[in-house]
C-alpha cells in the first residue's frame, strides 16, 4: 500500500491485547476513602459479639476485682501497751446499744484492755444503758438523757427575723458532745492519751483500733502521728455521708459523694492522696461517724490556759457551721505539742495533722456495712465518673468566706430586721413557690422585714466549715414529730 494510506490498529481480540506493558508494573493499592472506617465499624461490630465480648468483660473485671482495688491492704501496726484511750459517744437508739453497736463496743474495750479504757456516753435510753452498762468491765460513765436533760436556758439563742429568740441546731448538738466529755474535762475519769468519738454507726473494733493506731504511723517510732483522725461514713456501698462537716485540704467542701469524694478544686491535695491510697489523707476538718484525737487537746493542761477546747457553734443568725469541723479549726489555731512535727506548723504547707483514714469504713445500717468490702473492689471506676459528675453539679459548693483568716475586717452585707409586720396579701406573703418542700418568699415579703445594710464584720474562726442556713431546735415537739426545723425560708435572699 502507498506509504500515504492511513494506519490502523488491529482491534483487540481479548482482554488483555489493549493493555500497554506498563500495566503489570508494581504500583500502590490506593484504598477508598472511607475503608479504614468500614475496617473501625467490623472489628467493633466483631468485639460486640457475646462470643468475643464476654471473655472481655470478665478480663476487665478480674483486673478491676484484683489488681484495681482500693484500701484493700492496710498497713500494720501495733497497739500500745501504755496508751489509754477515753471513748465518748452520744448514742439514743435503744436498739443499736443493746445490739450492734453495744457487741461493737464491747469488743473494742476488749482489744484496748478493759484496764486502759473509759467510757463516756450521754443519751439514752435509760434501760439501754444499764443494759449496757452491766456488760462494761471498764470504768464507765453512762448518763441518760431523759434522767439528766440539758438546761436549754443555759444554751445560745439566735434572733431570728421574725423577732423570736431560737436555739440552733448546733448549738443543742455542740453541748451534748461537751456532755459526753464531762468526765475527761473535770479529771474524774483520769489522764488520756487518746479520745475516740463514735456515732450512732455500725462499726468493726479492729478497725475503730486501726483509726486510733493506724493512721500517719512513723516509721521510726511506730506511733500514730495526728491531732485528729477520722474514718468515713456510708449511707450506701458507694455514697458517703459525712458532707456537712467534711473540708479538704484547702477548705473546700466535697464533690459528689462517690469515690474519690473529694472535688479536684485548687491542688486538689485531698483528691490525689485518696486517689493514691493514702492512709492519712490530709483534710483541714472531718468526723466520718468516727474520729479519733490527741487527748491533750480535750483535757486540762498545766501548760496553756486555752485547754481542754469543747465544742461549739457560730452565733450569727444564717450561717451555720457544724460542731465537728469547727473543733477542728481551734485544734489548728493552737500551737502543736513540742513531741509533733514540725511540718505541721508551717504556714503555707497543707498538712496541718487532721486526717482522713478510708481504711476505717462505719455506716448507718447493717446492710450497707456488710457490702462495703464489696465497694473497695469497684470503687476506682467512679473516679472519672465523680469527676464528670463534679462539673455537671457545680461542686465544690462556693463558698464566699472560705479563705478568711480569724480577725480579718470583711466588707458584708448585714441583714437589718424591721418591726413592721410583713405584708398579708397573697401577693406577697403567700406566694410561696415551693422548691423540693422549702416555701420561698418574695420580695415584697423580705422588704417588709428588714433590708441589707453594708457593714464590717469580723471574721471567725473556721469560716470554711460553713454554709447560708438556718436550723433550729423545736423546744416542743409533738407525737412523732423531728426534734429540730431547716427554717431556709427565713434566711433573707443576698440578692435583695
């Protein structure tokens, strides 16, 4: 053909005639786009099959049970053979001493030896404790409340915005715990070198031992090393109970009231010591169910006129501190004994020697006590969850005075109550909107009342342990009423 023709290609015959050389070359595989999710969403479609997940879970959960625990080990120590240890409760269910508690009791006295110990209770009732009482091999002091009542006139009276004069609530509770030191303070039961405070709580005596002679042990002396110590309560396997008196390290109240229990606020030194299994968690206050001290801040001392400290309330009208944390604020407001450590007197340090041992578990009925081994083994998987649940809840709860030194001038506002009486009409004093059972008033009903004024106060002791409320006691209680009101609706709002 003339060299002009055009030139044409041989069709191909099969499938591969079309393709160039370079076509069987290595090249690399480039995967679609979305693969290495379809990859992600079989393997955990295959994780969750029973067959795989089972085998899983029961790994994760032999870890948790076994390598994952909490205070599941406490260390040893020794009880002395010297020490003598006065014990003080304020007990009134008949059926808790003459049961639980009382056997509890009883084989406590049994391990410190009947010989080293005194007992000191101020309650009731009257058969109860001489029931008790002719069980006790110890010197004992058993005094009933309905024999020997507390003289109510003798007790702080707040005046209240309404014009009427009430005992608090802590004022009623801070003498009877002063009841139940009576013997120690007048020197009739002797000289102490520890005193053991115990609720009405179900608790185990070796371990009320270990709080006593198990906490902060030094390892050169082997002796328990603390101003005050304390265990902690449950009203569940998994819920403390002690958030009224309970401050941290840094003077914050606690967070949601799971493992750890402690909020992550500031340096979070609570948190971090309960995290790290500490057996002496460093706290500014804290009563558990039960607490241990050094004696020689509960009995006279030769040395320093400011000794034995009782128990005590704040007189202002709405602001309430409990008995138990501020004992804790005046033991830290004394200079330590020259046989302590030194580190406790530093001013910027945060060990002050109160301490919180979660080795010692009491709670507040049979059941729970009996699962709180049970708790040890899970509890660790709450930490994040109680951390979530912290900043969902806004916890650490704020509190405005929780830096004031003792004696520091605060600017305040100071409630100024009026002699008018308060508005009738259901548009201000009966439009009441109830939140969780508490009547709320307007604010023409505060107005009618008093107003805010800005003045200096003085700050007190322990302003850390409180918070805005107002309890009262009922000096008339009636058939199968409480003993004491939450009278929130009358403290006047802030924001008046």
């Amino acid at each position: 053909m003339p060299s002009s023709s055009p030139q044409y290609h041989i069709l191909p015959r099969t499938s591969t005639d079309s393709l160039s050389p370079d076509e069987f070359k290595d090249k690399p595989l480039r995967r679609p786009r979305n693969s290495y999710l379809r990859t992600v969403r079989r393997a955990c479609r295959l994780c969750l099959r029973p067959i795989y997940l089972l085998p899983l879970l029961t790994i994760f959960l032999l870890w948790q049970l076994l390598l994952n625990a909490s205070y599941t080990s406490p260390p040893p120590f020794t009880v002395p053979a010297h020490e003598r240890v006065y014990i003080a409760a304020n007990i009134i269910d008949g059926d808790l001493i003459t049961g639980a508690w009382g056997r509890s009791l009883l084989q406590l006295v049994d391990l410190i030896g009947k010989e080293r110990v005194f007992v000191s209770i101020y309650g009731g009732p009257t058969q109860a404790l001489e029931q008790l009482g002719g069980m006790l091999e110890c010197e004992h002091a058993l005094v009933s409340e309905s024999e020997n009542p507390l003289d109510m006139a003798s007790l702080p009276r707040t005046k209240l915005p309404t014009g009427e004069s009430r005992v608090k609530r802590i004022a009623y509770l801070a003498e009877v715990r002063n009841k139940a030191l009576i013997p120690l303070q007048t020197g009739k039961a002797g000289d102490f070198d520890k005193v053991l405070f115990i609720n009405d709580v179900y608790f185990d005596a070796a371990d009320a031992t270990r709080l006593i002679w198990g906490t902060n042990v030094d390892e050169k002396t082997g002796n328990a090393m603390y101003k005050a110590a304390c265990g902690a309560d449950f009203v569940g396997w998994w819920k403390m109970y002690d958030t009224f008196a309970t401050r941290d390290a840094e003077g914050y109240s606690i967070g949601v009231p799971i493992f750890p229990w402690f909020a992550g606020e500031g340096d979070a030194i609570s948190r971090n010591d309960v995290l790290a299994g500490k057996d002496a968690v460093r706290v500014k206050s804290c009563w558990g169910g039960i607490t241990a001290f050094d004696a020689r801040y509960l009995q006279p001392q030769i040395s320093s006129p400011n000794l034995p400290l009782k128990f005590r309330s704040e007189p202002e009208p709405f602001w309430d501190s409990s008995e138990c944390c501020l004992i804790h604020a005046d033991i830290m407001a004394l200079p330590s004994f020259p046989t302590s450590p030194a580190i406790w007197d530093e001013l910027n340090g945060y060990d002050k020697g109160i301490y919180m041992n979660p080795h010692v578990r009491v709670s507040y009925d049979a059941g729970t006590q009996s699962r709180l081994h049970f708790a040890r083994r899970v509890e660790r998987l709450f930490s994040p969850i109680q951390r979530l649940a912290n900043w969902l809840a806004k916890m650490p709860v704020f509190n405005a005075r929780r830096t004031e030194i003792e004696g520091e001038i605060i600017e305040d506002k100071v409630w100024v109550s009026s002699m008018a009486p308060p508005p009738t009409s259901r548009s201000a004093h009966a439009k009441r909107a109830t939140i969780k059972g508490t009547p709320r008033m307007d604010d023409a009903y505060w107005h009618a009342k008093g107003h805010y004024v800005t003045a200096n106060r003085t700050a007190t002791r322990g302003a850390y342990c409180g918070v805005r409320q107002l309890l009262v006691v009922k000096e008339v209680v009636g058939e199968g009423e409480g003993n004491w009101d939450n009278l929130m609706y009358e403290v006047p709002p802030l924001g008046l």
